[in-house]
C-alpha cells in the first residue's frame, strides 16, 4: 500500500464537472494498492494518517494531529502510484492490485475512516476520470507505504 498525504488548507475531486467530494483543512490522501495488502495493514495505515503529527501548533512546530486540529480527510484511489516507469516509456502497472481487490481495500479504508473520525470523511469515485484540486498547506507532503 502507498499513500502520498498532502496537508491541505482544502481539497476537492470533481467527477464529470460535478464535485463528488471536498473537505477543508485536513488530508489529501492518495493511495493505491498491492495484491499483498491486508486489512491490517489498512487499519495500521489509518492510525497512522490520524495521529501523525504535521500540523502546526501555536508555535508553528508540526506538534499536532488530525485528530487534535479535529480536520477532515479526503480518500482518492490512484493506481498509478504503482507504476514502474524503470524501463521503456509506458508505465507498467503489474504490480498494482486487481480493480477488484483494490475497489474492496479502498473501501475497506474509508469505512475505518468513517469509524474512526465519523462527518469528517470525504472520498473521490474508485476508478473514474478525476480532478483534483487543492490548496497545499506548506506544501507538507509526505509518502507512507
């Protein structure tokens, strides 16, 4: 499993002009899958994301978490994060899970988001054409696998 979270000050996914979802400060989360992945891995992975801590405080130290700033997250599925681009000019994507298994992780992820930081939620639409937009907060990036 990989994840690029970008702390946002907001994000939105828009599906064929229409918004499908937004959040204000908080997350951007991009992830994409691997055939070995587990629900464990998804639950570690989601405590991770909500207690990690890159939010400023008063003085401006990356000291808070998602849970302390009480901020939102937005789950977008992206298989290309599995691209190998090593050799030839087309990305091969043979080491990204099945659209199957990666739909059935993917929600597997939003539900224990849900559980854990309920209202605060926000998810794109597994395997469309999507836009992304966002007001990257730093810009604080990080890459969690």
């Amino acid at each position: 499993m990989k994840l690029v979270l970008q702390r946002v000050q907001e994000a939105s996914v828009t599906v064929d002009k229409t918004v499908v979802g937004a959040i204000g400060r908080g997350w951007l989360i991009l992830v994409g899958f691997a055939p070995d992945d587990t629900e464990a891995m998804i639950t570690k992975s989601v405590a991770k994301v909500l207690d990690l801590r890159a939010f400023s405080d008063t003085d401006g130290k990356m000291n808070l978490s998602l849970r302390d700033i009480a901020g939102e997250v937005l789950v977008v599925s992206q298989f290309t994060l599995y691209g190998d681009c090593s050799k030839g000019r087309r990305p091969s994507f043979g080491v990204a899970a099945s659209p199957d298994l990666a739909k059935s992780l993917y929600n597997s992820m939003i539900s224990v988001f849900e559980s854990e930081i309920p209202g605060l939620v926000q998810t794109g639409a597994f395997g469309a054409n999507m836009q992304v937009s966002l007001v990257n907060d730093g810009p604080v990036t990080f890459v969690l696998e």
